[in-house]
C-alpha cells in the first residue's frame, strides 16, 4: 500500500510529530509488535504511527544514519508472511499497513500504524512464542510501554469516548458524497455554507463541517458523512433502512390485519 507521506520526511522526521515515528535497525518482532499495538491503541489521539525497518539511529540526536542500513531483499516476503500470523494474535484483529521503500539503494520496510477503531488493543508479550501472555501497550514519548494502572483505565476508556457515526471510515471516498443531499441539508439548516458548495472544493466543505478526522497526512471521512450524504449508504453500513409497520385497528385487536413500508437512503 503506498504511504501517505513521503518517506524522506519520515526519515528526517518531517511534517509529522517525531513521537510518530519508531526506527528499527532490524526485524524483531517481539518489540515491533509492542510498537504496533501502541500506536494502535494511540492515547493521545495523535493519529497512529510509522515504524520503518531497516534504519539504525545516532545515539545521541535520535536520527536516521544515512545511507540506511536496509532489509536485503530475500527478507522481506518472508518477513511480509510472518506478519500476517502476528496480526492475527493482536486482541481485537488489527491490521497495520505495509510498504517497501527504496532509499539510498536498499529496500526498507515501513509499517503504518492508523488509529485503531476498536481499542483498546492487546499484543502477547513476544508474538513470536505460543501461550505468551497478552498486555496493552501504549507511547510513552517515544517508547513503547506496557499500559498499567491510570493510563490503563484511561485505555479502557476509549472504547466509549468515540461513538460509531464520528469514527473515521478508509473506505469512505469523495466521490460517494453526494452534492445534492449536502447542499439540500446546509439549506435545510440555514448554514452559509450553502452558498459555498458549487464554488468551493468539496474537501473544504466537509472539513469546515468537521466531518474529517485524523492526521493531516491521512484524513479519514467520519461514518456520518456516509450516513448523512451517501445515496447509498447500505454501500458502507449493511440493511441501513428503516420498517414502519401499521396495523389500522390496533395491533391487539386485528393482529393480521397491516401494512409495512420501508425507508432506505440517507438519515435525512
């Protein structure tokens, strides 16, 4: 999958919150994988983070030596396969995406690790042993750590704070946004925004209606953009529709006797 930023701005820890960004000289993942599930489980709401592979650090400023130390290139499908099973061992699934870059003539691979929609996340302690006790991990400035007492409630917490409609959706595009419906909504509410929508890029619109979340570098349209603005919004969200059932003579009275109607389309 292709990275939504450049790679030589994550090496040089550009443009993104170095907090963000997690250097390994190496494949271990055993600490990769506590890594993951602490960026997944991103506390700090900063939008998840980047681990690239194949990079070593200067001890003293935290940088990317160059030229990189890369992953020769007979490691990575193999190192790709191995990631597959561990996903499978993170509490709920999570899937980090993958992307091999090549810089400075060698191959690095970078795992990009989005906020997950459904933390609190949990890892075994080392992935790669079976019957490995689990535990949730979180970012510590810029260390992974096992989260314990406060930071662990406060964990636990997240599953609540961030109701389903305001959730960032990947598989929400602009395209399934309809103009119409967003314009008959602003003008329905008496918004200014109404005047704006044939003028003004759509992007524009919907971030000043906060219908955006995430980092700057991958901006997720919220669940209620679809439910909201969508033509088809079962597209995203499965027997999305309403029944209305109707019995003219009282349920209690005539039980056989009704009809039923039913509303698909959008909310409004």
């Amino acid at each position: 999958m292709a990275l939504a930023i450049n790679i030589n701005d994550l090496l040089n820890k550009q443009k993104i919150e170095s907090n963000r960004i997690e250097f390994k000289n190496g494949w271990n993942p055993g600490s990769i994988y506590h890594s993951i599930c602490a960026f997944a489980n991103d506390l700090d709401d900063l939008g998840g983070g980047y681990i690239i592979v194949g990079v070593d650090t200067d001890d003293k400023t935290g940088m990317a030596i160059r030229p990189v130390e890369g992953v020769p290139m007979e490691k990575i499908d193999g190192i790709l396969q191995e990631m597959v099973g561990y996903n499978n061992k993170m509490a709920p699934y999570y899937l980090p995406r993958t992307s091999v870059e090549e810089i400075d003539g060698k191959q690095l691979i970078v795992i990009w690790c989005p906020a997950g929609s459904y933390r609190p996340y949990s890892v075994p302690v080392n992935v790669t042993a079976k019957g490995s006790k689990e535990y949730f991990y979180i970012r510590s400035g810029t260390s992974s750590i096992e989260a314990t007492g406060d930071a662990l409630d406060e964990l636990r917490e997240l599953a609540n704070r961030v109701p389903f409609d305001e959730r960032g959706n990947s598989g929400i595009q602009l395209e399934d946004i309809s103009l119409v419906l967003l314009r008959d909504y602003l003008v329905k509410v008496g918004s200014k925004l109404a005047d704006d929508v044939i003028a003004t890029p759509l992007p524009t619109i919907l971030d000043q209606m906060e219908l955006y979340t995430g980092p700057k570098e991958n901006r997720l349209l919220r669940n209620v953009a679809a439910m909201m603005f969508c033509e088809n919004p079962s597209k995203f969200f499965p027997y999305t529709q309403i029944d209305v059932v109707t019995f003219p003579n009282g349920k209690m009275n005539d039980p056989n006797n009704f009809t039923e109607v039913t509303f698909k389309g959008s909310v409004p």
